[in-house]
C-alpha cells in the first residue's frame, strides 16, 4: 500500500535530516582529521618531541635509568646553544642510574635579584606492559583519542618537557630574563633509597640556591570540561608512619585466654577508626575554603566560606567528605596488618602500620602521643618508623601569586587561582625545608575523577599538555621580564 501524502511528506522530511546528519558528521570527522594533520606550531612540535624522548626513556627504579634522560635533556639544551657549563649532568657516586639534571638560562649582567626555579622529576612509578591496555605500551608515547598515553604523561614528564622545551625557545627567541632560570631534573622522587633533589641541596647547594621555585603539586580542575580552578600547591602534609606492635608469651590455640595479642590490637584498631583530630587551618587552606566556596556554591560552598573563618560547626559538616576532612585535619589509618605465626598457635605477635598524614606545624611526638591515648592500651607499642620530613607552609607572596592569577585569568577567563594544600608529598618540601619557598603549578588541567597518574593507561589530554605550555611559558616571563 502506498502512504498517503502527509505521510509520505514526513517520510521524505526524515530522509532529508538522515540526509544532512550525515552530511554533518562526515563534514565534522574531515575538519577533526585536517586538525589532526595540521602541523604543530614549532614550540608545541619541540615540547612534544621532548615529551616523547622522556617517556620512552625508562626511569623506573627498578629497571631505568633517570641519568638517560638527563643526558638526552642536556644534549638538546647544547644542541640549542647553551653553554656546556650551563648544562650539568650531576650523577651521585654509587648510583649510576640516578643522574640529575641542572641547567641555568643566565639573566641579565649585574641583575640583583636571586633566580627562580623550575623543578620537576624525571622517575616515574613502575609500569607493567601486562597490566596496560593491550594498544598502549607504557614506554611508548601513544597519541589516542585526543590523550596523550604513557608512564610518566602526568607524573612528571609532562611538566619536565615543558620545561625544557620553553627554556629552549627562550633561547631562540633571545629573551634575556633579569634573573637567571635555574632548571632542575631530578631522580627519585617517587621513591627508592635516594631523592635527588635531598642531595643537590646537600652536595650542589650553590646550583640551586633560588629566590623561589615552581613544581608540581597545583593542577588545574575540570567538570564536564569546564574549567573550574587551577590549583597553586603552597603547602604539603607531612608523612609519618607508625608501627604498632603487641607480643606475649602466646600457647596452644586449644586453650584461648584473654592475653591475645591480635585482640588487643583489633581493640584498639577500632577505637582508633573512631577518632579524629581536631580541624585545622592555615593560610593556604583559608584561601582554598574561601575561593572554592565560591566555585562550589550551594550549602557546601557556604559551608567552606564558613570553614575558612574557623566555624566549627561547618568544618564538622565538610568533614563527611574524604577529601575535606584530609585538608582540615592530621589523619592517622591502619594501612598494613599481620599476627600470629601458626594456625594452632595463640598469636606471639600482631602489628599495624599507620599512616599518618600531619597538618603541616604539628610535631611527630604529639601525633604518637596522641595514638598512645587513644589506643588506650599498654599493651600495645607504638614507634615511629623513621623521623618525618617537615614542610613548612610557602608563603602565599604576592609577587608569586598575582602573576599566577593574572596568567589563569588571561587563558581560562573566570577561572580562579586556588592555594590548596596538598595531602601526599612531593620533593619540594626539601627546598621549604631550607627556607625557600616552593609553588606547586603547572596549568595542566584533568577532568575530576579521570587522573591515571601511578596506574593503568596514564594519560593527559592534548589540549591541556600544550595550554600547560602556554600558561608555564607566560608564567615565567612574567617573573622574569625585565622591569623598567
């Protein structure tokens, strides 16, 4: 049967828009191709080229070698005209692969202000080709679906390459800055017995010794792509652990008693799961509470103006939230557990790990102190494993800070700068710890929930890799341009 007219009309206007969708698609996939193809200006091909050298340049303590890659960054830097007494290769004695990189763009003569640092690390966390997609190799730059695919694309050689490419093209460009710009790329951050940035200050104090320096601990905030905060690392928690340990004389398992030293320590475990440190704040977490309250909006975003004001009961309410509860007070938590030696046997032993993470200013013995109590059982030891590592607060400068604001204005418009205090660590805190500040930055933005660092098919957008670029080259020269 034939349709009848209206019905053929509406048959006809349902081919004309498959028609045109069609049309459409196949129009978009040729102009995102002909992106695809366009060549890359010349600063972005640079960064890339030295992003892909880096990555597949295995740095790993296991199996890799951090003075590879120092001596592939130190042959472009001569290659580009530096001077071979600008560009060292620092290897420390006994650690062959843990070479360190430090490379110096002289600023004007006769400047009198100190120069700046750009810090960044060149080991990564391991990576097991096994436990990737079987398409990525962790060792290869993989260009996929517009992310940048491998070990090290976000933890840290995105932000090592930037650098080296921006200091290059400053070169080029014949930019002389009015202080000198120090780079420096390190070993072992991610672990290991050795930290390179800990034995430059120790053994080359003179190479780093900077008004200030800029690392990674920042990164930039997306939601549903929408740019919502870059993130200026100005402060660290501090690292701690703690052994817990009860031993007895134990016995055959056929005749339990009380005295079981896996029952003292689940006890207190479970006092310890039920307590919390009281909230904190400083200058940088005031700041965040204050500006993301803002972002946020809402009840919560009341509610993080009021926390930065000090008020109780909305520092109570936040802390329901994992992530705001970790930037207003230390925690302590069980992370490793064993006990007992025989399955017929009344435990002789049981132990715990706890992890402590220290609002920055609080001492190690207050924080044992305070495990001491609310364990709440002489049975149980407690002892730290090894002394913490300090990390006083940077200071939110103006002159650091405004130009990081002004900068994230400019490219990303009604994007704030955020100080946050970061809950892990990184090696910056061996230059606060001389007294030098240290600006976690990098305008590399990810989307929440989406980072890969340390895990399977890490990756960082194309887009952010070279906005990242631009922020970090504009943020530079606007600390080192000539005043007049």
């Amino acid at each position: 049967m034939q349709p009848s007219a209206p019905r053929r009309g509406r048959a006809h206007a349902r081919a004309a828009a498959l028609s045109f969708a069609a049309a459409a698609l196949c129009s978009a996939l040729t102009a995102a191709t002909a992106a695809a193809q366009t060549p890359l200006a010349p600063e972005r091909q640079l960064a890339r080229d030295v992003y892909k050298e880096l990555i597949e340049i295995n740095t790993t303590d296991s199996a890799g070698s951090s003075t590879d890659a120092a001596n592939a960054v130190a042959a472009r830097l001569r290659a580009a005209g530096f001077p071979a007494a600008d560009v060292q290769v620092l290897v420390p004695a006994g650690n062959a692969r843990r070479g360190n990189l430090v490379a110096r763009l002289r600023g004007a003569p006769g400047s009198t202000h100190k120069p700046i640092l750009l810090l960044a690390h060149l080991d990564v966390v391991e990576a097991r080709k096994e436990d990737w997609s079987a398409d990525i190799d962790p060792f290869r730059l993989t260009e996929k679906d517009g992310f940048f695919y491998g070990r090290g694309t976000t933890d840290d050689k995105a932000m090592a390459a930037i650098w080296v490419a921006n200091l290059i093209r400053f070169r080029k460009e014949g930019f002389v800055p009015d202080r000198d710009i120090v780079l420096a790329l390190t070993a072992d951050e991610e672990g290991g017995d050795f930290n390179g940035v800990k034995w430059l200050l120790q053994n080359h104090p003179d190479l780093v010794d900077v008004d200030f320096g800029l690392n990674e601990g920042g990164g930039g905030e997306l939601r549903q792509g929408k740019h919502v905060a870059n993130k200026v690392g100005t402060a660290e928690k501090v690292y701690l652990d703690f052994t817990l340990e009860v031993t007895n004389a134990g016995g055959h398992s056929s005749i339990p008693r009380p005295d079981n030293a896996i029952y003292h320590l689940a006890r207190g475990l479970t006092r310890l799961a039920d307590f919390s440190f009281e909230p904190q704040t400083n200058e940088t977490t005031r700041a965040y509470f204050e500006r993301m309250g803002t972002v946020e909006g809402g009840d919560t975003g009341q509610d993080m103006k009021a926390a930065s004001r000090g008020d109780a009961a909305a520092m109570a309410r936040l802390s329901a939230n994992p992530v705001f509860n970790a930037l207003l007070r230390t925690t302590c938590v069980a992370t490793l557990l064993s006990g007992g030696h025989a399955p017929n046997a009344l435990p002789q032993r049981a132990s715990a790990n706890v992890n402590c993470r220290m609002f920055p200013g609080v001492r190690a013995e207050d924080v044992q102190a305070t495990l001491v109590r609310v364990l709440a059982d002489t049975a149980i030891r407690v002892n730290p494993v090894a002394p913490a590592k300090p990390s006083p607060p940077s200071p939110l400068r103006p002159d650091v800070i405004g130009p990081i604001e002004r900068i994230t204005s400019e490219i990303w418009p009604g994007t704030p700068a955020v100080p946050i205090m970061g809950t892990g660590a990184t090696d910056g805190l061996y230059f606060r710890q001389r007294g030098i500040p240290i600006y976690g930055v990098d305008g590399l933005f990810e989307e929440i929930g989406d980072g890969h660092a340390h895990g399977r098919d890490e990756r960082l957008s194309v887009p952010a890799f070279f906005e990242g670029q631009d922020f970090l080259y504009r943020l530079v020269k606007a600390y080192t341009t000539p005043r007049t």
